[in-house]
C-alpha cells in the first residue's frame, strides 16, 4: 500500500499520492480529507484574488459617521445632560413617600409614631431652583450642538482623508513613471559623458534628479500608509484589507457671494448657537437668584394610622386612628447673605459670557470672509495649475513628434515627460487644496452636511 505523502510527477511538480490499499472505508476517508482540501485551496484562491471594493467618497463618509467612537461620545454625553436637566426638574415634580414607625411606648408617646405613614411634598416656588432647572435644559441644548460639531468635523476629516488618498495615489503612479524617465536620462547621460559630449557634473546633475524622485516616493507611500489607516479607522473596514479610492470632485454646490456666506454663518454657525445658550442659561440662573429673596412655597401633605398602644388615648383629651394634614409650607427669607453673593456671581458670569458670544460673533465673520478669499485664491491657482498642465502636455506631443522624425532626443523627450509629471502633481495638489477649503467653508456655514446627502 502506497502512503501518504508528495511524490514528483513526470514535469517535476510535487502531488499528493493518497494510499492505494487498505480497508476500502480508509481510502474513502482519504478521498473526502483530500477533496476537503482541495476545496479549502480553491475557495482561499478565490477569496485571495478578489479585488476589494472600490469606495466612493459618499459611502466613505456615511460609514465615517455611522463608526465614529467621538460621535458616540458625543451623543452619550448629550444623554448625560438631558438626565441632569431631567434631575432638575424633578424638583418641581410630585413626591409621595410611605413607610412605617411602628413602635412599643412607655409613658408619653415621643416622635409621634404611627403604623403606617403617608408623606406628600411638591415644590411650588423655588427661583433660585427654577434658574437652575431653565440653564440645565440650556446646557443640554449646547450639548446636543456639540455632537452636530462633532458630526461636521467627522464629515471634514473622513472627505479629506479620502481626497488626499486619491490624489497621493495618484501622484505615485505619476512619479513611478517619472523614476523609469530619471533612469532613461541618467543611462543616456552616463553614455555621452563616455563619449566626452556630457561632463561630470550633468551626471551628478542627473542622478540627483533621479534620487530626488526616489525620495519623493517613499515619502508619498509613508503618506499613503499613515492616510489608508486614517480611513480604515473612520470607515471601521478590517485591518488588513486596502482601501481602494476613486479621484472625485466633491458635488457641486452653487457658488455665493460672500456676504451671503457671512450671514449664512452667522445664522448656521454652530459655536455662535452654542454660545447663545450658554449666555441664556446664565441669564436664567441670575434670574433665579434674584428671586432667592422670595418666599419659597411648597404643597405638603401626610397621612398616617396612630394604634392606642402608643398611649395616645391616654395622654390626648380625643383619639382619633386616621389623621391627615395638607397645606402650604412658606419660607420667608429675612437675612440671605449667600443669596447676595450668588447674585453677584451669576451677574459677573452673565457679563463674561455677552463678551463671549461678541467675541465669537467678530470671529466667525472675519474667518468665513478669510475663507472665501482663500477658496477664490486656490480657484485661480488651480485654473493656473491646469494652463500650466495643458502647456506641459502640448510640448510632450511636440517633442514625440519630433523624436519620431529623428529631430529631437530620447533625453530631451524624456525630461519633457518628467516636466509633464511635476506638472500634473502640482495640479493635483492645487485641486485638492481648492476641495480642502470648500469643505472648511462650507462646514463654516453650515452647509457640510447637505452636500452629502
């Protein structure tokens, strides 16, 4: 019987002998491991050659968001808040309390204990508590617009990731072309300075133009590593599988003016709203400590079972088993020197937080303005970049022309080829400065979200 094991054939290659004799359950034991294995094999094949999905710019960002460990943060603390302005307001909310004093008495009943209890309390009017309830709900609504801040840089960090991904990739294939051009100008430098047409120093000359591309590519791919990971992270895509990326321009969006930009930030912006409710909160705890010079009313009520062996028939003129008060508890303050204080406090806070909101108003104007002159800019810069791209090419179409007419050299093609590469690197680095700011500007007037949509 032969055994198991690899064997050559014929060609060289190695197989698997499986056994021949034996009990007739063992070669098909044989037969099911093998086959088991050759599908194994086939299957990691397939799943191997595979191409993985292309990612549109799109699906990137709504796998970003949806994936965001800040974003969650961000949402659980607004869950956070808006338990403490419920806590708050709980205050003015029914409270009822049971429970028990059941209790033997020698003598004089003390503590009045009572078999079975019922309490009641509801406050009715409470300033300082009221302000404090009015900022908490406030502050949540300042929370609930930090996780739409958090959502837009999300958004911003994910779009750009991808963007920069496209363009770095495609600036590799664009320098890998650019390495074997260096490596033709260098070959054919070498052979004329042979020659005695080239001297020493345009060998150098080359091989440090050739050296120069060498270090741009490694590091374009660090950059390719580090922005591959960034997106794999936001997307929540598995480990060790790439990430493949189209180039994109963002959708287009209607160009404004910029004082309608301005007032579209003013209006949408998200720190300007945040600001604003932290300035109403405070306004509404200086409320509520002003009126800490106010009674203070609450609704109270108690019911409880009295029993004749707490000796209360012996002590009171007339017994009586179930009892009930109800009423209003007043509380007058005469001298509150802390509410002279909190008032103080709350006043100074109110002051600083209008300078606040000033402040980021003055900020906000003067930022978007400087954002649309910088996306007008990088426009012109890339309409620059693109003419420059245009002529680059239309010299690479001449020289080929001329080369094949025997009238212009391999070198001189080439370096037209390496001027074209440059060229198209700096367009891509234009266009994608231009798509970085629209999306600043945009996130700035609160316009980021809709153009995902």
């Amino acid at each position: 019987m032969n055994e198991l094991g690899m064997r050559p054939d014929a060609s060289g290659r190695r197989i698997l002998i499986l056994p021949s004799g034996g009990h007739p359950m063992i070669r098909a034991n044989w037969r099911y491991i093998s086959g088991a294995i050759l599908f194994s094999v086939l299957v990691g094949t397939a799943h191997a050659q595979a191409p993985p999905e292309k990612l549109s710019l799109k699906r990137a960002v709504e796998l970003a968001v949806q994936n965001s460990t800040e974003l969650k943060l961000a949402l659980a603390r607004l869950v956070v808040s808006q338990r403490e302005a419920g806590l708050n307001r709980s205050e003015f909310l029914p409270n009822l309390y049971t429970g028990s004093g059941a209790a033997y008495t020698n003598g004089f009943p003390l503590g009045a204990p009572t078999v079975f209890n019922l309490s009641y309390v509801q406050r009715i009017f409470n300033p300082p508590l009221r302000g404090q309830y009015r900022a908490a709900e406030e502050r949540a609504k300042v929370q609930q617009l930090e996780a739409e801040r958090t959502r837009d840089a999300v958004i911003l960090r994910a779009a750009c990731a991808y963007l920069e991904l496209a363009k770095v990739r495609h600036s590799l294939t664009l320098l890998r072309k650019e390495r074997e051009s260096g490596r033709k100008i260098v070959e054919i430098t070498r052979e004329r300075a042979r020659e005695g047409f080239e001297l020493a120093l345009d060998v150098t000359r080359a091989e440090l133009t050739a050296a120069r591309i060498e270090q741009r590519i490694l590091q374009l791919e660090g950059r390719e590593d580090v922005l591959e990971n960034d997106l794999r992270r936001l997307t929540g895509a598995p480990s060790g599988r790439r990430v493949e990326v189209e180039a994109e321009d963002l959708p287009p969006y209607p160009e404004q003016p910029a004082g309608e930009l301005v007032s579209l930030a003013v209006a949408n912006s998200l720190e300007l709203k945040q600001a604003e409710h932290e300035r109403r909160a405070r306004q509404h705890v200086l409320k509520g400590e002003r009126g800490g010079y106010l009674p203070t009313l609450d609704v109270v009520g108690q019911y409880g079972i009295f029993t004749k062996f707490n000796n209360y028939d012996q002590f009171y003129s007339r017994f009586e088993r179930h009892n009930v008060t109800l009423g209003i508890r007043a509380q007058i303050p005469i001298f509150a020197s802390r509410t002279n204080s909190a008032v103080s406090l709350a006043r100074s806070e109110l002051a600083a937080a209008e300078l606040e909101l000033r402040e980021k108003r003055g900020t906000v104007e003067s930022e978007v303005q400087r954002q649309a002159r910088r996306s007008r800019e990088l426009d012109a810069a890339r309409e620059v970049a693109r003419l420059e791209l245009k002529l680059a090419q239309e010299n690479v179409r001449i020289l080929q022309a001329q080369f094949d007419e025997g009238r212009a050299s391999l070198r001189d093609l080439e370096k037209a080829r390496l001027e074209e590469n440059d060229r198209w690197r700096a367009f891509l680095d234009a266009d994608f400065e231009r798509q970085q700011a629209r999306l600043e500007l945009l996130r700035s007037t609160g316009q980021l979200t809709k153009l995902f949509q």
